[in-house]
C-alpha cells in the first residue's frame, strides 16, 4: 500500500470534518435565536424554520435533479446559511419572500460556483441585500419586540437604533435629542430592541462567537481586527464632534456588527488564508462599515462592507500569501 498519497493544493488537515465545523457554528448561533424567540416569540421561530427548511429544499432540489450528484445537505452548510438569513431579516417578512432570499442564496450565490467551498461571496449576505434592494419596504419594517409592544400598545412597527440616528441627523437634530428615542446601550447589549434577529443581542452573539474561538473554528484576527477599527474610527469622530458622531460604544452594540464580525466576516471560504489577510480583510471591513453608517445612504453598512471585501479575497490572498511548506525566509 502507498504511503504517499498526490493530490493538488491546499494540502490542509484539521482535527475537525467540514461536518463538526458546521454543526459547532450551528450550536454557537442557538444563544442568539434563543434571545429573539425571547423578544419575539413564535415569529422568530417562525422565520428561523422557513429559512432554513427553504435553503435545505432548495439545494437538495438542485444537488438531486441538476447536478445530479451527492446529495450532501447534511453537512450543516445548508442550514447555518437559512439561519444567518433569518438572521439578517425582520421577524415578520412574508414567508414568500425568504423563499426568494433562501433561492437566492443557496441557488445563486452558492450552488452556481459549484458548492460548499467554491462559492466567492458569503451566500446569506447575497441573499439578504438581494431582498434589500428588490423589497425595501418589507426588509425595513421592523416589528416591535413583545415588551415594546407594552410600553407602546398603539404601535406594531419601529425603526432600528442606527435609523432613527441616520433619520435624526439628516433632519439636522442634535444626537443628545435623537438619543432620547433610542434604547441605551446596555439595553443594545442585552437584546431589548427592535432590529432583525442578528442584532436583537449583542451579548447572545459574543456568547457563540467566543465559543467558535475557544473550539478553534475560527481565529481572532477578522474579528477583532473589525471591531477594533470601527471603534477606532467612529472613537475618532465622536472626540472630534461628539453632538455629530455616535459614540464607538454605541456602534459596537447597534446593528449587526457582532453578528457579522463573528459569523459572516469569517466564513473561512471567502476570507483570506493567511493571519495578515485576514487582518486586512477585518481593517478594510471595518472602514467601509464606518463609511456607510456615517456617511452612506444606508443606516448599517456591515453586509456591504463584507461583500465588498470578500471581493478583494483573492487580490489579498496574492500578496499576503501563507509560508510554503518548507520554505525558508530571509529578512
């Protein structure tokens, strides 16, 4: 028997099948659907199971019947891409537009460049700005959170945090007056709040993203690096101008920055190979993030600001390429 086994690049080798990969960022995002459902109950629940049972169907349907090959649905990939687009979405969005979105990302975004592994862009962000751009009006409606609904009984719908900043300041409003309508940051952190089931809960995310990191699914450079540079940056203009500029507390726990940095930004398929790609994957996330919530159209750039770089992928991957086995370096 060979003991030499030839095969193309890369000739990487883990502990853990792309299967335990998979099932241990499900297991990291259950904190996280654990608070909406709290927040929004059956609704959440609702969009959750729709997501997910659409991209399982839907890549089944094209694995069976057009690829006609392995059906491979099994491996966890098809279910954390429905989960991070219910994640990306409002509780209440019509079940026929998340079939849109899950066809989008699993037959477009995904399954066109051939499967798990090939797909250049993260395909719940596709599918998530596919909805955004197509259905504006329903992807921006966000329904109040049970307690809300309390304390404003008359009221069904609400504009995030970052859009009622966003909104406040185009009509010239000072942030002291705009922050009066905005929850505080430690109710940002813990989840109470409107928003899509991402960025209900900072913390639940921290929760799942710290497991990643402890498990060794992922590694600490995107992450930090991205959240670094958006407090970095937003810091800079709230000492500046702190009546113009948001303070950098308040970006970090507002929208789905932690729900990107942890489980979008490194999707280990459309993320640079080496540690100082990555490093400049997260620096450039974080600028183009700064960019567009401050001074772009849109109140959340996170989605954008990763798609753009996962776009970059490849030009990073060229200059910032990882040792050679055997390679010895000078200098």
């Amino acid at each position: 028997m060979s003991l030499l086994k030839v095969s193309p690049s890369p000739h990487a080798h883990g502990e853990m099948t792309v299967k335990q990969i998979m099932y241990s960022v499900i297991f990291a995002l259950l904190p996280a659907l654990a608070v909406s459902i709290f927040f929004f109950g059956f609704d959440a629940l609702r969009v959750s199971i729709l997501a997910v049972g659409f991209c399982l169907a839907i890549e089944w349907a094209i694995q069976k019947f057009l690829l006609k090959g392995d059906v491979c649905i099994t491996d966890g990939s098809a279910i954390i891409t429905g989960l991070l687009l219910a994640f990306n979405v409002p509780s209440n969005l019509p079940w026929w537009i998340i079939m849109i979105g899950c066809i989008v990302s699993i037959g477009i975004a995904k399954m066109s460049f051939g499967g798990l592994g090939k797909n250049p862009f993260n395909p719940a962000l596709i599918g998530r700005v596919f909805l955004l751009v197509s259905f504006p009006a329903d992807m921006t409606t966000w329904p109040l959170n049970r307690f809300e609904q309390l304390a404003h009984p008359d009221a069904v719908t609400g504009a995030t945090s970052l859009g009622i900043l966003k909104e406040g300041l185009k009509k010239g409003e000072s942030l002291s007056a705009i922050f009066q309508h905005i929850p505080s940051n430690i109710q940002l952190f813990l989840g109470n709040h409107g928003g899509s089931l991402g960025e209900i809960s900072a913390l639940a995310i921290i929760i799942g993203g710290l497991f990643l990191l402890l498990r060794k699914v992922i590694t600490w450079h995107i992450p930090f690096t991205y959240l670094a540079t958006v407090f970095t940056f937003t810091g800079i203009l709230f000492l500046i101008n702190p009546e113009r500029f948001a303070s950098p507390i308040f970006h970090l726990v507002s929208g789905g920055l932690m729900l990107g940095a942890f489980f979008m930004a490194t999707d280990m398929v459309t993320t640079p190979m080496s540690a100082k790609g990555m490093i400049i994957f997260g620096l450039g996330c974080g600028v183009i993030t700064t960019i567009i919530r401050v001074w772009g159209a849109y109140p959340e750039g996170v989605s954008f600001a990763i798609l753009i770089m996962n776009a970059a992928t490849p030009l990073i991957n060229l200059g910032f390429k990882p040792k050679k086995f055997g390679e010895v370096r000078n200098g």
